[in-house]
C-alpha cells in the first residue's frame, strides 16, 4: 500500500520546513525536504556598499546573527586586508559561544524533548516526568531554560549590545570595549547559570560530566541516581527506550571547517573532514548543484565564488528554491556531532563508533557541546587584555575578494563576497542547513535529511513522530536556507494515492 | 482568557527570539499575567500539519474567536492562485492574513518587515513584499487603507529590527488592560508609549555628544554621530532608557552606531550605515528634537568649549586621566 505524507507547516524548528514523503508498506522509500519561502538576500546585496553586508546578513537568521555577522566581517577582514587585534579574537569566541549555547538550548528543550510528550509514548515509563517537565509554556524544566537562556544573553548584552541583530562584530575587531567591571560581570553571570546546568541538566558539576570519555563511563555515570534523574539522564533513558539510536543515520563523511579561532590561527575544535580518518578541509572543494533547484545558469556544480542565483519558477523536475551544496562531489553533514568528531572528541568518538549515526547520537553532542562550551567561556574571558586595543582600523578596498568561514550552531557558514568598484559584485552564502537539508544534486543524491528518512520505518502515518524526530536532531534552520524556496500549492498534484 | 496567534511571514525569526528574551517578567510569566492563551506560536507550539489549519479553518469559519493576530515578517503581495513566495497551509501567506484579520480583534504587526516592508521590501525585484498597512512610509500595504480590526483599529505597528520584547508584551498589557485608544498609536501606528523618544536619549556618550568630542574609529569613547553613521538622534524608539537583554545593553553602548531600525524607511533611508554624510562639516542626518539653525550654532559652540578630558577620551579606547576644567 503507497501513501504520501506531507508535513506543513512543520512547527518547533526555526523558519517554514515542508518535508513530503513516499511511504510503502509503512517504510519511507523516498523523501524530498523544501523550504516554503523564499527571500533572495544575494540578490538584494548585489550593488551594495561591501560594508552593507554586515546590517545585511545578521539579518538573513534571528537566531545566528552572530555567526553571519563572524563570516561577513572575515569575508571583508581577508577582502580588505584588515587586522583584527588579541581581544576581537576572544570576544568574538565568547559572543559565538553564547549564541550556539542559547540556540542549543533552545533546540534541545523547547523543539527536540517536547516530542517525548507525543501520544505514541503515553504508555512508556516515566512519561508522566516527561509532560511534567517538558510540555511547552508550562513543564518545569522549560520555565526554567528560557530563565536560564535569558541569563546567558545577558553576556551578549553587555559584550553585543543587543541579540539578535548586532553590529559589534566588524573587519577590524569588535566595536566593544570592555572594562574589567565589565568582564567582572560577565564572570559572575557565567557562575549563576552553572546551578541550571549541574541540578537540572545533568545532576552533577559541569566537570564531572566532561571526565566521561567513552559510551562505557556514560553507562556508569547513569547508574548514579541524581544523574539519571536528570534532564539529560532522562534524555539517555528515555531517548534509548523509545529507539532514537536505531534511526536518522546521516552521513559517514562529517566536514566542519574548524570552530573558535585564536589569534594564533589555531582552532578550540579543529576543522577537517572525517571520512573514518581525518583529512584537512579545503573550501575550494565546496561547490553548489541546483539540478533541482529552481535556478538556471548552469550544469552540475560550481565553486561558490562564481555562484550564480537565478530564479527559474517554470524549472522541470526542481522542487527547493535550496541549492545542493556538496563537497568534493560528496553528500556531508555538518552539525555538532560532525565538530564534535572531526575536533576528535573522545567521548563523541567512541559513541560514534558503538552507536554509530543515529538521531540519539547526534543529539546526545549536541547537549555534550553545549557543556563543553559552558566550562569553556571563562577562559576567553580570562585571555582578555582591557588595557589592549579591540579594534584596528582598516581601508576600504575598491576590487577584492573574500572569503568568510565559521562554524554556526547548525554547523558551517560561508560567505564568499567579490568587491568590484567599491560596490558588492557577487555575493554567495552557504548555510549549514543547506547542506543538510539540500534537495537532490546533479548525479540524484539526495541531501542528507533527504537520505536519513529513506528506509525509515513509520508505524502510524497519521502520527509520523519517527519523523518529527529525525528531522528536529538536524536542527534546521529554515530562515538561514536563504535561496530558500517556493512551496508547491498544488501539492495533491504529486500525492500518490493511499 | 484572551487568545493570541502568531504567524511568520517572510522573515529571520528575530522577533519570535526577541520575545522569548523578554525580562520583568519571562515570557511564560507574562503570558500567564495577562491570562493568555497562545494558540499557535511557529516556534513554540506542540502543533504541527493539520492541526494547525484546524485552528485557521475555525477562526476563518467563525467557529473560533481571535482576539490578537500577531504578524512577523513581511508579507508578499501575491495572487494565491499563482506563484506563492510565501505558502502556508495550502495558502499564500497573504490569503491567511487578509482572511483571519477580517476576524481578529487587534492585528499586530511584529517587527519592521511586518510594519513596514523593512529589509524585506528593500531591492527585491518582481517581489512585492510590503507590511501590513505600509510599505515604508505609503499607507496601505496588504491589508488595505481602510482595514480596521474588530475593535476598530487599525494595524498596530511594533517596529524595530527586532522588535523589543517589553514593546511586544507591553502593547498586549495595554490592551488587555483595557486603556488602549487610538489616540495612543503615533503617525506610524506605532504605540506611542514606545516610539515617541529617540534612541539617542540616555545614551552614555551623550556627554560626548554635548560637547561634539565624536570618536574617529570604533572603539572609541566618543560620540559616534559625526564620524561614525549613528542615527540615534533620528531613531524613535526607547532603546537606550530601556536597554536590551536584561537590560545590559543597547547598540551604541555596544559601540556600534544606531542604525534607526524602528523608522519606515529603515534600512535604506540610513546610508551609509557606518560613516556620517556631511555637507561642509555638518551632518546631513540631523537631531529630530532640536531646530536645526540652532544644531548648527550650538555645536559649533560646543565644540570650542569642550573639555580637555572629553576631548582627550572621545579618541581613546579606554579611559585617560586628565586634568579637569582645562579646555581643548
């Protein structure tokens, strides 16, 4: 028996997600993921002063403002030869780290766990805890991360200004400087946040859980009943339980192009790809597909600098106005599991090896680099000089090109920008939600997600929270897919029959 | 118990962030305290596919009430039988708009895509994204000159990129208290509680601003008006009384310039962003709140009576010692 489900709106992800799939015999045989929107920011920066890019591009994503803002001021740092002094270095660090922390937060708590409360569930163990704690607006826990989420914003308050949509970032530095008072602050907010982690994330100190290096000390760090008791105990428990390690496989081949820059030009977690061994990451292999994309101009695929973005609404075949990003030719994913494992984490290692790719896997590093970076703040903070400068002034170059790479929450970010006339000529960017959620690529491989709900087995097609799963551990961010794309009103047209 | 539903149209998402922000009290607090009923948030919600166009088809059926419609993002002025830029639920997002704004009681436009087309309408050929009732400063926008809601007003305007939570929650607090009249939107529809400062207002520099002792680079200490593009003294808004995120910071006190993203003409009436236009020495982008012959006279004066201490730190990164009462 054939059967098509179609999914939209797709709530608790950031942006308009509409995901359709072909089901036979209650097995997923294909899938195709599109954006409904479409919003064309390199279309609207062509012809711009270079420096617009950054009131721009901050602006393409409210919650990884940051991150556009770190990969349009590199793209004009390397462009207009600018240098960026010791302090920029750390408080652009501590500025991404707080933004990936409170988009994790929000992904693991107020879209992933919120699931657990599906009917299908009703009758498992501990689920009474699960609606308890997690049911939106109400659960215990989720009053106390947006708390919690607020607080740590206040770091970006003091240091950003404002979030979303800050401009502190630029070329040359930070426009920030911070006064040891300042600093002082930031310290303290850094301390009052920890209780939220340690009592209800994971019912230990923050130290402890880093000191698990392998799946095994996971299994003995859960046999301690204030841990298991936890949210994260919870997440291990019930997550298992419910089979999130037996779906959502992704790709082996995990590329991230190196996260937290120091000034030296060493990275916190190194980049690279890892196809079972590690290679370095060379971004002239990036390049874009758009065989069914709604876009014209050329064939197979192109290295970003030479992107072309035009709209082709009549295109045969294409059903995401999102282009297929591929490196070397090859289907990756990017994520905090690909950081995690390419920055050769012990534990995310050793979970990757016995686990393998899962839904649970992946998750499951998403909430182990959250705390990673908690316990990893202070020392930025600590690195920071006040009586050095945190801006270099810079001039403005009238041809150039640049370049801009950072690791977002959702994995890589780039920005490849050509300066001619003192105007913005071309303009190109690569979110990591494109790369995870890209349509099918000019040879007909299927994006990640695409791949990762393929073979997935669906009990209740009315109810496919198998689905809902999957989907939300990628943690798309549909605003960021900004080649967006068009959704199809006649849908019904494509629908197989049931 | 009021009820409240928000859509997103083509938009980042930065106002539904900005919203979970919200601070004295958090969100769920507030919610809670003005005895609302959220049903259908994107961001938030359990409710995913069909059931919510069961909530949509019930308030557009009239089977059920609609109190607050929020609208984040621009919307695209599209045939809803054709090229669809923004879908949802089977439907333009236009058609969704204009049908359950024929229902709600209060419209709320989030945001300055929502009230005014913002970054949205800003270069996008054959598009036509506009706001609710505007399109930059042209009334009319998607939803008509005449549009009045049930309780008979007229779009509310919630400007800002993004907008400030307390300006969100405190629109619905001022209705739902029941003190809200026409007499309290501005000439953009914007609540006057709100907008009818400038940004510039409680800004730290302002000793800076006073004496014309302007920062050359950023970093600086200095005033960033004269060099550095800052529109504060044109943006209404309350933003550095109010302060942002705990109320921690703001964007000059981030050392970066306001770029006036609560204005109709926001973004393209502030070019350049980062640097100030200047005929002779004087900045095209004049105060609001001071007569402009009086600006040119004052700051000339300014500028000669300005201390040594203010002069020395307005092109320094940290904090110099000088010697008080002495004079450039």
């Amino acid at each position: 028996m054939n059967k098509t489900i179609t999914i939209s709106p797709f709530s608790r992800i950031e942006g308009d997600l509409e995901v359709k799939v072909e089901l036979e015999s209650g097995k997923i045989t294909n899938a195709y993921t599109s954006g409904i929107m479409f919003r064309g920011f390199e279309r609207i920066l062509k012809g711009r002063d270079p420096m617009d890019s950054l009131v721009f591009t901050c602006r393409i994503c409210g919650l990884c403002g940051i991150s556009h803002s770190t990969a349009s001021s590199s793209a004009l740092k390397e462009a207009y030869k600018a240098e960026m002094p010791p302090n920029a270095y750390f408080v652009r660090n501590i500025l991404l780290a707080i933004e990936n922390i409170a988009n994790h937060l929000t992904q693991i708590y107020m879209f992933f766990m919120v699931d657990f409360l599906n009917k299908k569930y009703k009758n498992e163990p501990y689920y009474d805890i699960i609606v308890r704690r997690f049911t939106p607006f109400t659960g215990e826990s989720q009053k106390k991360v947006i708390q919690v989420r607020k607080k740590i914003l206040e770091i970006m308050g003091i240091i950003g200004g404002k979030w979303p949509n800050s401009l502190v970032i630029q070329p040359g530095g930070v426009t920030k400087t911070l006064n040891l008072s300042e600093i002082g602050s930031c310290f303290g907010i850094l301390n009052e946040i920890r209780d939220f982690f340690e009592k209800t994330l994971l019912g230990c100190p923050i130290e402890s859980w880093l000191e698990n290096k392998s799946f095994n000390d996971i299994e003995k760090w859960m046999d301690d009943e204030e841990n298991a008791k936890s949210d994260l105990g919870m997440f291990i428990n019930f997550g298992s339980k419910i089979g999130l390690a037996k779906i959502g496989a992704g790709s082996e081949k995990l590329l991230s192009c190196g996260a937290y820059d120091e000034p030296d030009g060493t990275f916190w977690l190194k980049g690279g790809l890892y196809n079972g061994s590690w290679f370095p990451f060379e971004q002239i292999k990036v390049e874009e597909h758009i065989s069914y994309s709604w876009y014209k101009g050329y064939d197979g695929g192109i290295h970003p600098s030479k992107g072309i973005t035009e709209p082709d609404t009549q295109k045969e075949n294409a059903y995401s106005w999102s282009k297929s990003p591929r490196y070397n030719n090859e289907v990756i994913e990017l994520g905090p599991l690909a950081r995690m494992i390419v920055g050769n984490d012990p534990l995310a290692l050793d979970v990757f090896q016995k686990v393998g790719s899962s839904v649970f896997t992946r998750q499951l590093m998403r909430i182990h680099e959250t705390i990673k970076l908690v316990g990893k703040i202070k020392d930025w903070l600590d690195s920071i000089d006040p009586e050095s400068p945190f801006y270099i002034k810079h001039h403005k170059l009238k041809e150039c090109n640049g370049i801009g790479l950072v690791e977002a929450a959702r994995g890589m970010l780039g920005h490849w920008i050509c300066v001619k006339d003192n105007r913005i000529f071309n303009y190109q960017i690569i979110t990591p939600t494109t790369w995870n959620f890209s349509p099918r690529d000019s040879a007909g491989n299927p994006g990640v997600l695409e791949k990762s709900l393929t073979g997935l087995e669906i009990e209740d097609s009315e109810n496919p929270v198998e689905m809902y799963h999957v989907i939300r551990s990628f943690d798309p961010c549909m605003a960021c897919t900004v080649h967006a794309a068009r959704g199809t009103k006649n849908d019904a047209s494509f629908s197989l029959p049931i | 118990m009021h009820n409240l539903l928000w859509l997103k149209s083509g938009c980042c998402g930065g106002d539904s962030i900005s919203l979970l922000n919200l601070d004295q009290p958090d969100l769920y607090t507030a919610l809670k305290m003005l005895d609302i009923k959220v049903d259908w948030f994107p961001s938030l919600s359990f409710e995913s596919d069909k059931d919510v166009h069961d909530i949509l088809n019930k308030i557009v059926r009239g089977e059920k009430k609609l109190e607050f419609l929020m609208v984040e993002g621009a919307v695209c002025d599209e045939d809803d039988e054709k090229t669809n830029y923004v879908t949802f639920c089977g439907h333009s997002m236009k058609y969704w708009i204009v049908e359950l704004a024929k229902k709600s009681s209060y419209t709320i436009a989030v945001g300055t895509c929502a009230s005014f087309g913002g970054i949205m309408a800003t270069g996008s050929e054959n598009i036509n994204w506009m706001g609710l009732q505007y399109l930059m400063k042209k009334h009319g926008g998607i939803l008509g000159t005449n549009y009045r809601s049930s309780s008979g007003f007229p779009v509310i305007n919630i400007a800002g990129c993004p907008a400030h939570p307390d300006w969100i929650i405190g629109t619905l607090d001022f209705i739902t208290k029941g003190k809200f009249t026409a007499e309290n939107l501005d000439k953009y529809q914007r609540p006057d509680l709100f907008y009818s400062k400038l940004a510039h207002h409680a800004c730290p520099r302002n000793e800076y601003y006073e004496f014309k002792a302007s920062a050359e680079e950023y970093g600086q200490q200095g005033c960033l008006f004269e060099n550095l593009g800052c529109k504060a003294t044109q943006c209404e808004s309350d933003c550095n009384e109010r302060l942002w995120l705990g109320r921690t910071g703001s964007c000059t006190r981030g050392g970066f310039p306001c770029i006036s993203c609560t204005s109709p003409v926001f973004p393209d009436g502030f070019l350049p962003f980062f640097e100030t236009q200047k005929i002779e020495d004087i900045p095209t982008t004049l105060p609001l709140d001071v007569p402009k012959a009086w600006y040119v006279g004052i700051s000339g004066m300014a500028k000669l009576a300005c201390p040594k201490r203010l002069a020395v730190n307005a092109v320094s990164f940290k904090k110099v010692d000088v010697e008080e009462g002495k004079t450039e």
